[in-house]
C-alpha cells in the first residue's frame, strides 16, 4: 500500500497568521524526501488553506505526484488542465463544513460526473471520485470512466473501538472487493490515524491511503520527516 500525504494542514498553520510560514513548499519537499507516493493538496472553492500559488509552486518544483483534490466545478476543472496534475480527485464541497463531510453523490449526478471526469482523462489526468463506501456509489462510479476511487474511512474512524466499527469496516471491505471488480482501483482516505489505519491492510488490494490531519499533528511534535515515516512504516 502506499502513502499519499495531505498538506493541506501546513497551509492552515501558514494563513492562521496571513504570513509564508510555515510553506507548503517545503513540506512537499520533506513528503518526496521521505518517499511519499503521493502530495496532496485540497484547493478549496473559499481557498481557506492551499492556494492557487501553492499548487503551481508544488507541481512545478516537486517530481512527487502531485494529487489535486476539487470541487467539480468549471473553475476548477480549468485550473487542473491547465496545472495538469498526475491525479485529482473530485470532492464534494460546502462552504461552511470544516472538512470534507461525506462522499460525492455520483450515483444522483452521474451525467454531470461522467462529462466532468472526460477532459480531465484525456489530458492524461488520472481521476478518482471520493464516495461513501457504498453499492450504489461503487457501481455509478465504474460507469464514469475514472479509474479510480477513494473510499470515505471518516465513519469508519469515528466508529473505530466503538461497537459500531465492524459495521463501518465492513462497508471498505466490501466496496473496495466491488470496485475492484468493475475494472476500478482502489484508495481510501479521511481520519485515518497511527491508531486506526493499521486495519487498512484487511482490506485486500487497496493502492494508496491519503492521510493528512493526524500526520501534520504528530508532526508538530516529532518532525514531519519522523511523522511522515511513522506512517509509512504502518502503511507499507
Ligand atoms: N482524502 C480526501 C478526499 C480528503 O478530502 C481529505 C481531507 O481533506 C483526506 C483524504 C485526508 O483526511 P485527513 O486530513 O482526515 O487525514
């Protein structure tokens, strides 16, 4: 399995004081130092952390694939072919969430999705759709021509050591199995920690995991390079 990791949390940091520290940049660096597969960055309709300038400084001076996470909107779509990440991955988005709360509706906008998903594709994009772990979305998403998706884990990690987690487990497991029979492949991602990610490995073929807040925390208090590694070790 590999690991992808979410920047998303230095920019916060960055903003909370209007300045250019901590930078992005820099974190992205330590990521591809450390072997991440991936960097991603989440740039947001009300760009609250990752900005505009992050995302080119990234995808211009770092060879780690760079992950762009959006909205499925015209503005953004315009910004990925013109950046040409390695992948994006479509979110759903509300302004007054605090983070991503739930997966795309796929299955109840799946003409919107399948038009969105072609230009993006054939500018060699890779794209992957982050849905709730669910038949209906599992099976919309195969018939958008994405190659991937990414599985919602939020329920699962608040579910995790209560007596709920094996109903929310179950539901990775057995999207990730449907998925990977319709042709799609797999990531997952949302609240996974040092703790509740190890479970990750039950669920057989899963490609990346994208993690960013719990490794960003740790990071203030061992490094981001020992937290980045922590993980990996767990994740591998
Ligand atoms: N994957 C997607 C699609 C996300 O929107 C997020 C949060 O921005 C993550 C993964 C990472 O979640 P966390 O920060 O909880 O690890």
């Amino acid at each position: 399995m590999l690991l992808g990791v979410n920047i998303d949390h230095v920019a916060t940091l960055r903003n909370a004081r209007g300045g250019v520290e901590p930078e992005p940049i820099l974190a992205a660096r330590i990521c591809q130092k450390c072997g991440a597969s991936s960097i991603t960055t989440h740039l947001r309709e009300d760009r609250r952390h990752i900005k505009d300038s992050d995302v080119e400084l990234i995808s211009k001076n770092v060879s780690t694939n760079l992950n762009l996470e959006m909205a499925v909107t015209d503005e953004m779509q315009k910004i990925a072919l013109k950046i040409k990440p390695h992948s994006v991955c479509l979110v759903p988005e509300k302004r007054q969430e605090v983070t991503t709360e739930g997966g795309l509706d796929v299955a109840g906008q799946l003409e919107k999705i399948t038009k969105f998903v072609k230009p993006l594709k054939d500018a060699g994009i890779e794209v992957s759709l982050f849905i709730d772990p669910t038949k209906e979305q599992v099976e919309a998403s195969a018939k958008t021509g994405a190659q991937f998706i990414e599985m919602h884990t939020g329920s699962y990690s608040n579910a995790y050591g209560t007596e709920n987690e094996e109903i929310e487990f179950l539901k990775l497991k057995n999207s990730a199995k449907l998925a990977q029979e319709l042709g799609l492949r797999v990531n997952a991602g949302h609240g996974l920690n040092y703790e509740n990610v190890k479970r990750m490995h039950e669920i057989e073929g899963l490609y990346e995991l994208n993690i960013g807040h719990s490794i960003i925390s740790r990071a203030i208090f061992v490094g981001l390079e020992q937290a980045v590694i922590e993980m990996q070790n767990l994740v591998k």
